[in-house]
C-alpha cells in the first residue's frame, strides 16, 4: 500500500505545534510602592489606567496609625480598595460602596496595598479613567474613633468571634455560621461570615448599620438591610444573615 508522502518541514511543524505549552496572557496588574518625601506624611499620584488595567500601590504603615486615602477621577466607573498586609483578595475597604474616600486605624504593621480598578463593564469597553489619588498616613487621633479597651480575641485578626444565624439558599432552614468582627468604635467595621461551604462573606457596618459587602461584577447578589429590635437582617441575593448589634458595638 503506498502512503502518501508529506515534506519533512511540516511533520515538524506539525510537532511544534501540538507539544509547545500553552502561553496564557500575563496579568494587566502592575505593583508600585509608594515613598514619602522626608518629613512628609502625604503622597499624592495622578496617573491613568484603560480597560482591564489595574495598579497596586503597596503603602507601609504601622498598626495604630491612622489612613486617610482619597481618590478623584474623570470615570464614574473607576475606584479603589484597600487590602490589609499578605492579603491579595478580601478587601476592608471597597471604594465601589463607600465613594472614594476612606479613613481608619490600622490593625496591623506591614504593607497595605491600595488597589486602583475599572469596574468590568468599562473595561470591557476599554475606557480610560484618569485619577488623582491621595494617601495619608499619621498618627492615631481623637478625629478617628476606636475602642482601646476592645483587645483581640487570641490568635485572630477579630475583637470578637462567635457564630450568628444564617441560611444560604432559598428555602433552607436557618442554621449556624462562625463570624469575626473587626470593631474601629462608634458602631463601626466589618463582619466575616463563614459560609458552610467554606466561603466568606464580608459585611460592611457604619453607625451600626450594615451598608453593602465585599463583591465583585460577578458576584451582583442585591443587598438589603432593616432593623428588627437590635438585630440586623442582612439579605445578599439568596443570602440571609442575623447580627445583633452586640457583634459591632460590643459588649
């Protein structure tokens, strides 16, 4: 039987192709750290990101010391979080819920990072944001309210730990999910919740209300709130979650 022949170049061609590893696009993410001039206590950096660019500014700070960080800009859809030191996901501060601007005493020493973005839909259509962003870093003062007395629990990050009610999915009876919180005083801070399926959901309080969480575009669960006594129903998309206002004021 007579095969047919084919030319010695593009059998190793052909070799090339289907044994070379596959070469994934590297990440839109660039990292700069941010140095005060000496005797400063403020950096300010105007700068422009398009479409799926986003910038880490790594900022050194110690626990105590208050952060005040700011941001301007020319596009509705462009914001910043702020991520504690070794963190690379959940944020403490999204700028997306609180409008740009954030102030609080720090927890812990090491490098912040302050995460400049567009919110997927515009950089979808590749848009540019040009921004001015403004960090302070100072010392803890009476104009930043926080709980001296309020230590945290031994081994965590919280100043309290426990478990609330909860149920995940529509029609699920209510059961139990393990929380931490963070108090920064006056009714103030951040809820954890562990979800069974070993997720988590940050909650963000303010005056002891609940006011959003931590998401993203593809995580757009609609967020509602109300006050029942001194519990907080929380709803998340199919979410629910039962706070006593004890777990952010403490006590």
């Amino acid at each position: 039987m007579n095969y047919p022949k084919f030319p010695i170049s593009l059998f190793v061609t052909a070799l090339i192709l289907f044994s070379s590893p596959v070469v994934f696009a590297q990440s839109d993410i660039r990292s700069e750290q941010v140095q005060f001039e000496q005797n400063a206590s403020s950096a300010v950096i105007e700068d422009t990101i398009t479409g799926y660019e986003t910038v880490d500014y790594v900022l050194n700070a110690q626990a105590g010391q208050s952060m005040n960080v700011s941001m301007a800009t020319d596009n509705a859809a462009n914001y910043f979080n702020i991520l504690e030191p070794g963190e690379t996901e959940v944020a403490i501060f999204n700028g997306s819920i609180n409008e740009n601007q954030y102030e609080g005493v720090l927890r812990e020493s090491g490098n912040y990072t302050i995460r400049v973005y567009m919110m997927r839909s515009a950089a979808r259509r590749n848009e540019v944001a040009n921004y001015r962003l403004e960090m302070t870093i100072g010392d803890n003062s009476s104009s930043v309210s926080t709980n001296q007395n309020d230590a945290l629990v031994s081994g965590t990050n919280y100043n309290a730990t426990g478990d609330i009610p909860c149920s995940i999915d529509v029609g699920q009876p209510t059961g139990s999910c393990p929380f931490g919180v963070t108090r920064e005083g006056n009714g103030n801070g951040t809820v954890t919740v562990t979800m069974p399926d070993g997720r988590t959901r940050v909650i963000f309080f303010e005056n002891g209300n609940a006011i959003g969480y931590d998401r993203s575009e593809a995580d757009p669960g609609e967020f509602s709130a109300e006050k029942q006594g001194d519990l907080n129903i929380i709803r998340i998309g199919q979410e629910r979650y039962e706070i006593p206002d004890a777990v952010i004021f403490g006590g």
